[in-house]
C-alpha cells in the first residue's frame, strides 16, 4: 500500500476514534506535543499509559476481591486512573471512571464491580484502537512518509 | 526519579529572557501525567525538572533555593500530600507553587489557597494553561521591589517575608535567637549556631519594608494578645495598641496575616509533629507510636477520642483548643493531664518521656519532642546539638523558662497562637501552640533550653524542616507538617510565629529577649524534635513569650538531654505553673534549673507538679502543645490529614487553658 493511501486511512481511522469519542482534544495535544525533537513521544505516552493502566486495574481487581473491600483504596486507584487517561485522552475510559468513583462513595460493591468490568472493556477497546493506529503511524513512517496532522473540524 | 528536561540553554535561570527558561519543578506520581506535563512545559519553553516523588521534590529544592523558580504539584501523592508539600515550599523557599488535579472540588481549591498556592490546575493540563503560570514568579518577585503596602497578601508575604519577613524574630535579639530567622535560604546550612546571619541576609535585602524586629513583633504580639486573636485584633486596633511611629495599618494587616497562618500553622505542625513523633519516635517508636499515634491519631480528628481527656476535663478543654491544633499531640496532651495519661502515649515513643506522672503529659510533650525529632533526622542532630547547646543555651541555664505560666488566661490567646506556632513550624510550632504552645513549648524549650537559640534554630529549622521532611517522607503530612518544617525554613515565620505566640507571651516575658522567642520558635521546633533543638527552640521561644513566667522554663536546657521527653515535661510543668501563675511553676523551676541539669527529674517533678496542679487545664495545655506539637509529626506518620490548626488554635488552645484554669 502506498504511503498516500496509508496516511489517508490513517487520518481517517483517527478522526473515527475522535468521532466515536475514544479519544477527547487532549490527544490531539499530545500529537502536537510530537515534533523532530521529541519523534516518539506519542508512542511513549501511550506506552507508559498501557503500563499504568494495566497495573491499576490489576489492583483494582485484586481490591475488589477482598472480602473487605477497602473503597479508599480503590478510590484511589480509580483517580489515578481516571487522571491518566484523561491526560492522555481516553475519554471513554475517563468517563467510566468517574461512574466509578461516584458508586465508591457509595460503598456500593455490586455497582463497583460492574463499572470496574465497564472501565476494563473501555480500556481495551482503546488500547486496541491505540495500537492499530500506531501500527499504521508506523507503517507511514517505514514507507518513508510523515504522519498527517489531524485537523479536527469538528 | 527525576530528569530534567528543558528546552531553554543551561542556566540563564531564564531571566534573560524570562519567562522562556523559566525553571520549574514538576511533581506527580503518575508517570504519565508527569510525562505529558513535562513535555507541554518544554513546550512552553521553560526549564524542566520532574520527580515523581515529593521528598526528592523538597531535597531538590532545599539543596539549591535558586535552583528554581516555579513548582507545580499533584494534590495526590502517595509519599506526601501535595499541600504539605505545598506549604513547605512556601515556606522554605517562597516559591511559587501550582497544584495540579484531576479533581476539581472546591473545597480542595480552597485548601490550595490557604496553604498558599498561587494557582490551581485541573488535569488534563492544556497548554495554554501552562503557558501563562510565569506570571506567578513575577508576582512573586514584585513586592521585594514593592512598598510593602504593596500587598500583604500571603503569597506576597511570604516572598517578602523572606527577605524582610525574616526579620521577625529578633533583628535585635540574641544573636542565637537571629538563627532562627536566618533566611529561608539559609535554613539547613545554617545548622552552625552562628547567629549573626540569620536576619542579615535578609535585613540587606530588605527593601523598605517594616522589619519585624523581634520588639517590634513582641509588641505586635501584645496588642493582639491584648485585643485577643479574635474579631477585636483588628489591624487598626493593633497598630494604636503598638503605639509605633512609622508603622502603618498596612504593615500591621499583612504581619497579622502572617501571624495568624503561623500560629494555624504550628498547630498542624504540632499535631503532625506529634504524630510524627509518635509515628516515629526514635527514642521509643514502638512507644510513641501505639502510644501516641494512637493519641494523636485520635486527637486528629480534634473532636476524635480523646482518649487522654477522660479524666480532666480541662484536658478535654484544652483539647478543644488543642484539638483545633490538629495536634493529637494536643489530644494526648490533654489526655495526659486528664491524668493518668496513658503514660505509654505517643511520648514514650519518643522515649525520652518519663511516664512519671506526667507521663502522660510529659510523654505527649516528650513525645512530640520525641517523635519529632525522632522522625526528624535531627534526632541524631540534635542529640548531638543538644548536648552542644546545652552549654550554649542561655535559656536553658537561665530558666528562661517560659513565662508561659503566667500567661495562662493570656494563655488563651498565647495559646491559640503557641498553638498556631506550633502547627506553623514544626519545631515552633509546637512549642508555640497557645497556651499549650507554652507548656509545649516550654517543655520543647526546656529540653533543649541547653541548645543557644541560634543552634536551635538552626537545629529547629533543620528540625522542622526534617520534621517536616520526616513527615513529608512519612506520610502525607497534612497541613501540619508545614508548620513544623517551617521552623527552619520559616525564617522569619517561624521564628515570628513562635515569637508571635510567644509574642503573646512575651508581653510577659521582658527578660528573654527576642531570643527566647527564636528559641521558642526553635524549641518548638525542637520540641518536636526532641532533641535539643527543640528544647532551644521552646526555650528560646518560650523565654520571649513567657516572659511573664519567671519560672523560666530552663529546664528545657536540662531537659534535653535525650530524654526530649523529659524536658517536655519540665515545660509543661512550667507552663502549668505559669497558667496556674501559681507555684507550681516555681515548684518547676527548683527542678527545673534543670538547665544545666538534664535530670529527667526535672521533667518528673515538673510533671509531677503539674499533675498536682489541680489545673488540668493547664497541664492539658502543655500536654496539648506538645501534641500539637507531635501531631504534626504524628500526622505525617499516619498520614493523616488532621488539619493543621485551623487558625483559630490560639484562641481555641485559649479556651481551655481558661477554662482549666
């Protein structure tokens, strides 16, 4: 496949996730954030936010699987989670956590597990999405293309 | 962990071509966050450092004070609270410090505010919100150029206090007593006891500002005292009291803000203190930490157990007043003076404390003293230093004692303000707190009464600052820990807290010079410690401010020796007589020459008269500044988030000494 083509399913597949609201504004900062100077950064936020996230929910998991369910800690489990994902732009991630961290106030077990199943399905969701579209960045970049600035005209 | 980043060359710090290469600092355990900030920072051109970790955060910034010129923080961090770091860097370094979250509660903006933050961010930062935070550093940097009338506001204060600010204990004091007021910058360097140095960096700087001079604060401290902390000390009402030539209303109203963040602050210290004292208690951790963490951690919640106040009731008044502190310490105390205390409290931690009589008090107070210094890394320091300065110490061999005592139904207001000191700098803080700030202080005074002021600051402010530190490390330090870390770094604040509650003292105290009032400051922070500093500090501290009470509390100098506790106790013992205004406090005083004594007798005797004292109050109060005292120390222990006094210690410490008594 031709570099033209790459770029343009990948604008195209990008502007789907902002669509779909996968991703908020916040990413497009990150994107611009990515210059000669600093070429992976993108990729390297998006990594660390794998990591972190995947831990979290580990934690979050073995938390809610007390029998006393410590709802402080997994309060603060989910503000973090909910300020990374935010940072980085995984809106639907962040907007399941807020759901969650309203249902710790409450001490609600049953609710809680739900939204942390809800907050876990989101996360791979866009990590799937995330590492598609870096695949395809990549692809650009090995056919010697650049990666296209998304316009967000919307 | 920490890396810099920074896209502007090397070390024009910026100022060249301010704001691009403007030197920030940025703080946040999620790597993320950290990583995406400092990316947008460098964005904006600045000059990038990030660490994920508080503590690194404050050794950072302490090894070099102008090593930077912005800080932005979490507001949570799991190996300190981002308020307290917050507080600290205001306090030690004045620099300007934005908070960072992902939650946008108000009530946590609010609590940004009064700690001093001059901006609250929300995640996810944009970049256009960064790229503006350099105004804050200018902000900051004006009013050194400014008239002072120019704004008494906080922020500006603190700045200013640095330079001017620092001043306020004791331009003419003692030369130890100026130890205390050493410059922020200078805070940790200048462990030596070199007194000259402490205003002098700042009094070069000053601009034309009012230099607090530590008659000058002591007479501030009178007219507040007089007015009492609450509605009637009104800056107009102050500046006639004071009857100054050349002092504005404007002077008064930005040092009485000061004044009244300090004394809120000692009482958070304190409380921290405590709990770091309990918490960590080198003497005795195990002791100090069932004991009084369980106290203090008790006391946090102010309207929490009291477990200690079972039996006096003035115990529990003074818990009210203490409670404000946030100091368990202050808990405990009173617990303590309820009698029969439990002995093992937080003060046995500190393993100084005699669990004689006082015990209970004692041990709150040596406790705090104790954990402080034991969570304080002056422990070590101080042990040393106390023996140094125990020589050194005029208070300590001159009883400089707290007049304290007497103050007691001043008490009310010393105390709220001894309070305050207490939670404001963790060393003076406690000792400062109110009434209690008295007694604590005395006892933190009286332990290290041995150490010179000026070693004592240096130790309190290394003290506080450590304590402070040690909080930070340990916990989240609420709010308290600024107060105790402020001791050291608070140059002019702490010293002015302490000096400012025992400026309320020290209307009566005419002998101890300014210097007792750094010493307070100092002691308090040693008291938290402990170590001898703390005793220097109280001394020092309470000197000034009990200058009413005759008795001087010098036991502080023979307290100090290791046995903070001990000495604690031999303040409070002081401090109660002085609020007794009775004997007692002369019965202190026979042991408590203790100055050169570090019979921990002293302290027991103290104590032991204390108890006797019918004054549970009283006693409370000393008990209770020293919990305030520790529980700054104690809070960083158990993170708790015991609110640092909310300002109103002083008057709340009032209360119960009043009532006590």
């Amino acid at each position: 496949m031709e570099v033209g083509q790459m770029q343009r399913r990948l604008v195209d597949y990008t502007k789907s996730l902002f669509m779909e609201g996968f991703l908020d504004a916040q990413f497009l900062q990150l994107q611009q954030l990515q210059d000669e100077s600093n070429p992976d950064f993108v990729v390297e936020v998006v990594s660390l936010f794998f990591d972190d996230s995947e831990k979290l929910l580990n934690d979050l998991t073995m938390a809610l699987d007390q029998p006393n369910v410590d709802f402080k800690k997994v309060d603060a489990h989910v503000h973090q989670l909910k300020g990374s994902s935010s940072s980085i732009g995984a809106q639907r991630v962040k907007n399941a956590c807020i759901a969650f961290r309203s249902f710790c106030e409450e001490q609600n077990i049953d609710a809680t597990l739900r939204c942390l199943q809800q907050v876990k399905q989101e996360y791979y969701l866009v990590k799937n999405k995330l590492e598609t579209m870096l695949r395809l960045e990549q692809q650009i970049v090995a056919a010697g293309g650049s990666i296209p600035m998304i316009e967000l005209g919307f | 962990m920490e890396e810099k980043m920074g896209g502007s060359n090397g070390e024009d710090s910026g100022e060249d071509r301010f704001p691009v290469g403007m030197r920030v600092l940025a703080v946040d355990d999620d790597p993320i966050c950290l990583k995406i900030l400092a990316n947008l920072l460098c964005k904006c051109q600045y000059q990038v450092t990030t660490t994920n970790q508080a503590i690194i955060a404050l050794k950072m910034l302490r090894g070099n004070k102008n090593r930077y010129d912005l800080v932005i923080s979490d507001v949570n961090m799991p190996d300190m609270d981002g308020f307290k770091l917050l507080e600290l860097v205001g306090l030690e370094m004045d620099l300007p410090v934005i908070m960072l979250s992902a939650h946008s509660d108000t009530k946590l903006v609010m609590k940004g505010i009064t700690h001093g933050a001059c901006d609250y961010l929300l995640k996810p930062v944009r970049i256009e919100e960064l790229k503006n935070i350099w105004q804050h550093v200018v902000r900051r940097k004006k009013p050194d150029s400014k008239d002072e009338l120019a704004a008494p506001n906080h922020d500006k204060a603190r700045g200013g206090t640095g330079e001017a600010g620092q001043t306020w204990v004791a331009c003419s004091s003692d030369q130890k007593v100026n130890k205390k007021r050493k410059d922020q910058s200078e805070d940790e360097e200048e462990e030596t006891e070199d007194n000259g140095h402490e205003n002098e960096d700042s009094s070069s700087q000053k601009k034309p500002r009012v230099v607090w001079s530590v008659d000058l604060h002591r007479k501030f401290v009178a007219a507040v005292n007089q007015l009492g902390l609450g509605d009637q000390a009104v800056p107009k009402k102050i500046l006639d009291l004071m009857n100054v030539e050349g002092l504005t209303r404007e002077n008064v109203a930005s040092h009485l803000q000061k004044y009244r963040l300090y004394l809120r602050r000692l009482s958070s210290v304190a409380t921290q203190q405590a709990n770091m004292v309990v918490a960590l208690g080198s003497r005795g951790p195990s002791h100090l930490r069932t004991g009084s963490l369980d106290g203090f951690g008790d006391f946090r919640s102010f309207t929490g157990p009291r477990r200690f106040s079972s039996a006096s009731l003035p115990s529990n008044q003074s818990r009210g007043a203490f409670g404000r502190l946030n100091s368990s310490a202050a808990l405990t105390l009173s617990g303590i003076s309820s009698g029969g205390i439990q002995p093992g409290n937080s003060v046995n931690g500190l393993g100084k404390i005699q669990p004689v009589v006082l015990p209970a008090n004692q041990n709150q107070n040596g406790a705090l003293f104790q954990g402080i210094t034991a969570s304080i890394e002056l422990n070590q320091l101080s042990q040393t230093k106390s023996t140094n300065h125990f020589g050194e110490y005029n208070c300590v061999n001159e009883r400089n004692v707290f007049r304290i005592s007497s103050s007691f139904p001043d008490a009310k207001v010393v105390v709220g303000s001894s309070s305050n000191s207490l939670s404001t700098a963790s060393g003076n803080a406690l000792v400062l707190q109110g009434n209690t700030q008295e007694v604590q202080c005395n006892a933190a005074f009286e332990n290290l009464p041995s150490f010179g002021m000026t070693s004592l600051n240096r130790e309190s402010n290394d003290l506080s600052v450590r304590g402070s530190s040690n909080c930070l490390e340990h916990g989240r330090c609420s709010e308290n820990w600024q107060g105790t870390v402020q001791l050291s770094n608070f140059p002019p604040s702490n010293e002015q807290l302490p000096s400012n509650n025992l400026q309320e003292s020290i209307p009566w105290r005419n002998s101890s010079p300014s210097n007792s009032r750094i010493a307070l400051s100092s002691m308090a922070s040693s008291a938290v410690f402990g170590d001898s500093r703390a005793d220097m500090l109280c001394k020092a501290g309470l000197n000034n401010s009990y200058s009413h009470v005759d008795s001087r509390v010098s036991a502080s100098g023979s307290m100090m020796d290791q046995n903070n506790a001990v000495i604690s106790n031999t303040n409070d013992v002081s401090l109660f007589s002085h609020l007794n205004g009775e004997a007692p406090f002369a019965v202190w005083h026979s042991e408590g020459d203790k100055s050169s004594s570090d019979t921990d007798l002293r302290s027991n005797d103290n104590f032991l008269f204390l108890q006797s004292k019918p004054q549970n109050g009283f006693s409370q109060n000393n008990f209770e500044s020293l919990e305030d005292i520790m529980s700054p120390v104690f809070k960083l222990e158990q993170n708790n988030e015991t609110a640092f006094m909310d300002g109103g210690l002083g008057f709340d410490v009032a209360y119960p000494l009043g009532s006590c008594m």
